[in-house]
C-alpha cells in the first residue's frame, strides 16, 4: 500500500486561492488516477480547497498551524522561504503520522502543483518489501506551456516530488512535533539529502525505472522557483520536447482552465472530507 501525503498551503499564505486550488485540483486527480487501488491519500491543510473533484481514497487532516513569526536578521524573501517550509514540514510530519492506520508499505510526499505517474501504485505494490525510490527522471513543465523539459537525472534534486519511503524509513520522532533544530529537516524538506542519508544508513534507494513525476512551475504560487533559471544556459540542461497527448494522459496533466473560479457554496452536499 502506497499513500500519498499533500501538505497543502493555507490560504492566508496564498498569492491567489483560486489558482492554488485548481492547480491542487489537477495534482489530487492526478495522484488518484493509478492503475492500482493499492494507494490511500492523505491531504494536510489548514483550510479545506474549493474543489469538486472527490476519491474515496482521499481523506482531508485540517489542522491549525500558526505560521511562523517574522525571523529577525533577514530578508523578506528568506522570511517567506522559511516560513513556507516550516508550515510544510509540520504538514508532512502531521500526514507521516496519519498514514499509519492505512498499514503503508510506503510513503510518497507529492507538493500540491505536481503531478505523478499513474503507475507508482502499480508499481510499489509488486515490491513491498524494497527500501524504496527516488524519482531520478521527471519532467519539468512551466505552467501553460506546450512544450515539456525532461530531466534525465538528478531530477530529484530540484523538485520535492520526489522521494519513495518503505514507511519505517521516514524515521518519525517519538514525539512528532516538527522542529528545524533536530534533523527533521533533512527528511521532510530538503528532499534532495535523503537518497545520501539513507545510503549512509545502508538502506539506499533505487532508481524509480521511469519517469516518475512532473514538476510544474511557473504557477506563481511555487514556494521556491526563480525566474531567472529559465535562461537559456539552465535549460540547456533538459531535454526540450513537445507536451503529447500520452504524457498527458499519464500524469493527468491537463490545461488549467485559469478563469474558472470555483465558489465554495457550490460544492456537492459532501465536498472535502475531514477526519
């Protein structure tokens, strides 16, 4: 059983909550769209999305996380950075605890813009016992955009939709309280230092053996993303090509309808659902 944990941004943090919500609305129905029902999702927010899309699969843990105070001594781009990943770090660890009734084989952390492949269920459920993956291969997709970047490796180094966890690897803390100070960090935010850490260990992960995921940027809602990378000399690095309808269809990445504003009074009689 693989389970899907999505720390979702609050909408006081938000640029625009109607874009956060259809870009989260394309990734849910993404993550959903395995081969396999051998997956659970597990959606950690502080304010429930304004989506119509529901799964069976999908539960909501509302929390209410303050967001952290101003830092003295820094920017206000290094606030915004640090307050960002504090908030998601406490969601994921929140999300890691959850999953422990569905019985996980594995965890997969997916940031609420991306998209997956629709084969990682498929694929983790004929290798339940496996340290787990890091999704070494993906693509990068500015959003709007006809075309598609794909990295052939190292992907797992810019894009936190990344890592595949045998659950007990997720080392949780006796007390699952996030805290940056002791090491939490390294496994729940810097996504990119957990293929070493766990190597170090003598649990390395293997290669996912395709492309696993879709890194989307360009949304305006990106929590780390520079404009400036999109030079000529950084997508030099990728393999330009044309977005295709197979690609498409395999990481459910469909054009947001950016207009669309979704009012809340017009969800089903169900909507989200809390536990």
């Amino acid at each position: 059983m693989l389970v899907f944990i999505i720390p979702l941004q609050s909408q006081a943090s938000a640029q625009s909550w109607a874009k956060v919500g259809l870009l989260f609305e394309r990734c849910l129905k993404s993550v959903c769209a395995q081969t396999s029902d051998r997956f659970r999702v597990i959606v950690v927010c502080n304010d429930l999305p304004a989506i119509s899309f529901e799964h069976p699969h999908v539960e909501y843990v509302c929390v209410n996380y303050p967001l952290p105070l101003h830092e003295r001594g820094r920017s206000a781009a290094e606030t915004k950075l640090i307050i960002g990943h504090t908030d998601k770090g406490r969601k994921i660890l929140r999300g890691l605890v959850e999953a422990q009734k569905h019985a996980p084989t594995h965890t997969m952390v997916v940031d609420a813009d991306d998209c997956v492949s629709h084969r990682l269920a498929a694929f983790v459920a004929q290798h339940p016992t496996r340290n787990g993956w890091v999704v070494d291969r993906g693509y990068r997709y500015p959003e709007g955009n006809t075309q598609i970047y794909f990295k052939r490796r190292k992907f797992h180094e810019m894009c936190g939709t990344c890592n595949i966890l045998r659950y007990d690897l997720n080392y949780l803390p006796q007390q699952p309280e996030y805290d940056r100070g002791y090491g939490y960090y390294t496994y729940y935010i810097d996504h990119e230092k957990v293929r070493g850490v766990l190597a170090n260990y003598g649990t390395p992960l293997k290669r996912l053996p395709f492309v696993g995921a879709v890194y989307v940027v360009g949304t305006g809602e990106n929590l780390y993303y520079d404009e400036r990378r999109l030079s000529q000399s950084f997508l030099t690095r990728f393999n330009y090509r044309r977005l295709t309808p197979r690609v498409r269809a395999e990481f459910g990445l469909y054009p947001l309808k950016v207009g669309r504003v979704l009012d809340p009074m017009l969800i089903g009689p169900t909507g989200p659902r809390r536990v």
